[in-house]
C-alpha cells in the first residue's frame, strides 16, 4: 500500500489516439475504435482490450494527506472488526507505518 489518492482515471488507446476518463464508480467507458476499456472512477482502476499493450496510462495520484491516512485506518479498523475481517491486516500495517513515519518526521 503506497500513500496515494487516485484523482483521474484516463487512458490513451494506442491505436486510436482516444484519450478516455472514467469519472464515477461503474463508469464504464470505451475509446472510439473499442479497443480499449476503464471502469472504476477515484473509487478503483479497472482496465482492459483486446491487446493490453494498447493501453497508454494517463491516470493521476495526489498524496495522502495525514488526516487521510489516520480516516483510512480507522475506517478499515471498523470493517474488520464488523466484518471478522482479519485478511486485511496486511493494509492496516500499511497504514500504520505511513502513520510511525509521519509522526518522526
């Protein structure tokens, strides 16, 4: 886990030169020649085509800020404990160590 906020889900296609942006959760958007495809908005990345190469990523981070982090840790802490959720403890480490590093910094 890295400390980075999806803020612009685009591709470009290779062949057609389309440059596509997936703006909500479940939007689905295909370039003009269809080769290409992203789903996901800020929610997730989800891309696809016939030939992944075609694929020209255009999407843009922005970093975590530490009031985000700490949201996301706790917000992940209540799942796991509503959901008996322990596989994601992995992500909660994550967390807590962006956490440890930006409380010596």
């Amino acid at each position: 886990m890295n400390n980075q906020v999806l803020i612009k889900n685009s591709a470009e296609c290779a062949l057609c030169h389309d440059v596509i942006e997936s703006k909500h959760r479940h939007d689905f958007v295909h370039c003009k020649c269809g080769e290409i495809f992203i789903d996901g908005g800020t929610s997730y990345v989800r891309c696809g085509a016939n030939d992944l190469s075609n694929i020209i990523n255009r999407c843009e981070y922005r970093e975590m800020t530490y009031q985000e982090v700490l949201a996301e840790r706790d917000r992940l802490v209540e799942y796991m404990e509503s959901y008996n959720a322990p596989y994601h403890k992995d992500s909660l480490a994550a967390l807590e160590l962006l956490i440890e590093k930006a409380n010596n910094v």
